[in-house]
C-alpha cells in the first residue's frame, strides 16, 4: 500500500520540513541571543566610559599672561583614579633651570605616582615663558604617558599622546581682565588709600535736600558760565589792545620832523656852555647860581 500524501508530500517529507524549520528557529534564537549580549556589552562599555576616571596631561596658557605655559593634569572623568603615573619624553626641561633650582623633571607628580585623583581635580604647575623658550634650543614636542586605575576594579588604563608647545604659533590672543586683574586693581586701591588723608580723621558729611541740593548745582553752573564768559571777554580785549599797539608801531608818520633840520646837537649848531666851561674851551671859574 503506498504512503499517504498530503499536498504532495509524504509523512516524512513534512517531518523534514519540520525539522528544518525547528533548526532555523533555533538559528535564529541563537542570533538574538548573540545580538542581545552585543547589545548587553556596547551598553556596558558605554555606562563605563561614562562613569571611568579621564586623566588628562596638556600645556594651557597661564591665566595671568597667556605667553607663561603651565603643565596639567586633569581628571575630567565621573570617578577617582587611583595610581596615576605620568611620565614624559623626552625629559622636560625649563628654560629658567640655573644652578640648584629645582628642575621641572624632579617635580613629585612626574616622579611619583599620585595616590588619589578626585574627578574635577586640576594640578597645574609653571612651565616655561613661550618668549624665552622660543629663542632657545629645549624641544618644543613631548610625548607623555599616563597609566591609572579605578576602586573596586582591577581595570587599568595606559594611554599615551603628543604635546606640542607649536600649535599656538601665529595665533594672537585677546586680553581678557579676570579674578587675578581685579585682584590686582583692589589691592593698588587699597594702597591708595592708605596713603590718603580721608582715612587717617573724621570724613566731614553735608546733608541737604534734594531741592537745595538741584539748586546748589544749578548756580554752581551758573557761576562756571559766567566766570567762562568773563574770561573769554578778558582774553578777547586783550588781544585787541595788543593789535591796536602793534598797528600804531606800524604805521609811524616819519614827516613829522621839518625838512632840512637836523636833530638837535647834530650839524653845525654848537651845544650850548657846560658849566665850568668857556665857549671857546678854556676853563673858567664856576658860574654862580642864582641867588648866591
């Protein structure tokens, strides 16, 4: 007796079929599984790059002048490192290191691990005048290190990158008056005060009303007009005065001395007898005054 068909298949055709399809759905539910712990491991990674520790090693302007260079480091990360090892190369080196100075590379954030890095945290410390360092032979280009770890993991990080004291060359900076400026400026008011007399006896206070207050001022004005006024006026007479003088010195009539007369005691008159004196220059007896 031959097997029973249905649409066309026998009873173990349509087992086939079921086993392959049971195969592909136990395919596909491995794939979801596998989709699902990706998905579970990208969020992982992705929640501790969120709350990890981030240190970062740089070169900033200073905030008093931006031609002073400070080294950095910064935890702008969610957690505290812990172990935070910095490391530079090729050894940094300041321009100002003469004699027992103590040298950059001697500093105890590069020579020992720090402990503890609180997120948030800054350590900034001075580096180098860009005037003085430019006209030196230091190098310009340092590759630092860091290695760190986090609490209550055993995960650490090692990363490495390029500081390069060139990247600002050629760019001009805005000079912007901060906390320090008006630090500055207060304490260069106070020293103008205590050089002052108002602070040393009794500040002398008047109390008027606002009327007589407006009033006062009003003919404070008044009076600085009028005085502006007069002062004006002065100036201008004085300047025609001084005009009318040099016109008269100008214009001097020379005819008012008579034609063919010489001035007297020039030309052939003779001056007259000086007393004691002949006419003809022999000496006579002194004339005798009247009265005598």
């Amino acid at each position: 007796m031959p097997p029973e068909k249905f649409l066309w298949w026998t009873q173990t055709g349509w087992a086939g079929v079921g086993a392959i399809v049971s195969a592909v759905a136990v395919i596909g539910a491995l794939i979801a599984v596998a989709a699902a712990f990706k998905q579970v491991g990208a969020v992982r990674r992705a929640h501790e790059d969120q709350t990890r520790p981030h240190i970062v090693v740089d070169f900033e302007p200073n905030p008093t002048w931006w031609m002073l260079t400070d080294f950095v480091i910064k935890n702008i990360g969610q957690s505290s490192a812990l172990d935070v090892r910095v490391s530079m190369d090729p050894a940094p080196e300041r321009t100002m290191e003469k004699g027992e100075r103590e040298k950059f590379a001697d500093l105890r954030m590069l020579k020992e691990p720090i402990q503890t890095f609180a997120p948030g945290r800054e350590i900034r410390a001075f580096f180098d005048s860009m005037i003085d360092r430019l006209n030196s032979d230091l190098p310009m280009v340092y590759t630092v290190t860091v290695t760190y770890g986090m609490p209550d993991s055993e995960q650490r990080w090692e990363e490495s990158h390029v500081l390069d004291l060139n990247v600002q060359n050629g760019s001009e900076q805005v000079t912007a008056y901060g906390l320090h400026d008006a630090a500055k400026a207060l304490r260069e008011i106070g020293d103008l005060l205590k050089r002052s007399d108002v602070l040393r006896g009794p500040i002398a206070v008047i109390a008027e009303d606002r009327e007589v207050h407006i009033r006062r001022l009003q003919n404070e004005r008044e009076a600085r007009l009028q005085q502006r006024v007069q002062r004006m006026a002065e100036t201008a007479a004085e300047a025609q005065r001084h005009d009318e003088v040099d016109g008269t010195e100008g214009n001097v009539d020379e005819s008012d001395e008579p034609d063919g007369e010489e001035p007297p005691g020039v030309g052939a008159s003779s001056p007259e007898p000086v007393r004691g004196e002949s006419v003809d220059g022999g000496k006579q007896g002194q004339i005798p005054a009247d009265g005598d």
